[in-house]
C-alpha cells in the first residue's frame, strides 16, 4: 500500500497513540469533518498573523472565509487546478448527504463546501502538506483574499506567504517565546 494512503504523519502518531489507517476507508464526511478543522485552522493562522487585533474582529473575518459561500468560491476558482485524483475526492464529499444544513447557506454552496473542506481533510490525513497549503493560497488569492500572494524565488518557486514576518523553523531563528537574559541580549 502507498505511504501516503496512510495517515497521519510519523510523529503524530507515536504522539497519539494512532493506528494506521487506509484513507481510503474513511467516508466523505470524515474527510470534511477532519478538514472543516484544517481548514479553519489556516484561516486563523492567517488572520492572526495580520497582526494583533480585537478578538471580534479576528472573529468576522475568518467567519467570512471559511462559511460555506466562500469555500464554494474558492473550490471553483480551483477547480481547473485539481489533479484526477484530488477531484474524486472533492466530488465524494459533494455528494455526500450530511444530515444537516448550514443555517446561511444555499444547498449547493453547503455541498460544494463540503467537497472543499473533503479535499483539505484527505491532503491533510495524506500528509501533504504542501499541497494542502498551495490549494488554500492559490483558492485565497483568486478570490482576491491575499494582498501579497506569494513571492517567487529565482527557481520560479513560489513561496507560500501565510504569515509574514516568521521565520523559517529550518533556520536559526531561535524561540520567539524564549526570553533571554541582559547579558545575552547585549551581545
């Protein structure tokens, strides 16, 4: 069986205690339950990231981007973007029937949405990442939701820019929470 097919990554099954598992057991509306939260989670990092702000506001406007309405947009500024493989995907949690409806939302937006949040589940359980977050950048910028949508390197690799100003954890950076003494500090 392909690596790949197994999930989640090595450290964070030993962390918690998991059984590999094919993904391609799980349902659809596994896949979204698991990428509705990652999904979610990349919103607030950006969100965040833009700097401190009011919790409220913070609030409002991932609200605004990972409501169903927006997801739809996103999935179909994506859509000619999707491998064969990542379509079948996003369309078994299109047409998956979930039980409930979400409140502010047309039943094909709220489908299409849970195709979106089926596909970021299945990249996430994959572990790939990079394409999990390629997909969010790309969807993100095209419905015009990135100022600064990536920088390109003079391979003509695009780097993905969701939270400016951090530094890359390969290099020596140092904690950002670690305080450091007056001596270390006048060196």
């Amino acid at each position: 069986m392909e690596e790949g097919l197994m999930a989640p990554p090595a450290a964070m099954k030993e962390a918690l205690g998991l059984d590999l598992t094919d993904i391609r057991t799980y349902s659809p509306l596994a896949l979204a339950y698991v990428g509705d939260a990652v999904y979610e989670l990349l919103i607030r990092t950006r969100v965040a990231c833009r700097g401190s702000r009011q919790v409220d506001k913070m609030h409002r406007k991932s609200a605004s981007l990972v409501k169903a309405a927006a997801q739809a947009q996103m999935i179909r500024a994506l859509m000619e973007e999707l491998t064969e493989e990542e379509m079948a995907v996003y369309r078994r949690g299109r047409n998956a029937k979930p039980r409930s409806m979400a409140k502010h939302a047309t039943v094909i937006d709220y489908r299409m949405a849970t195709g979106f949040e089926a596909l970021m589940g299945y990249l996430y359980l994959t572990s790939r990442f990079e394409r999990l977050l390629e997909l969010a950048h790309d969807g993100l910028a095209r419905i015009g939701e990135l100022e600064e949508s990536a920088e390109a390197g003079e391979d003509g690799s695009v780097d993905l820019i969701f939270c400016p100003g951090l530094e890359d954890p390969d290099e020596e950076a140092g904690d950002p929470m670690e305080t450091k003494t007056e001596d270390e500090e006048a060196k």
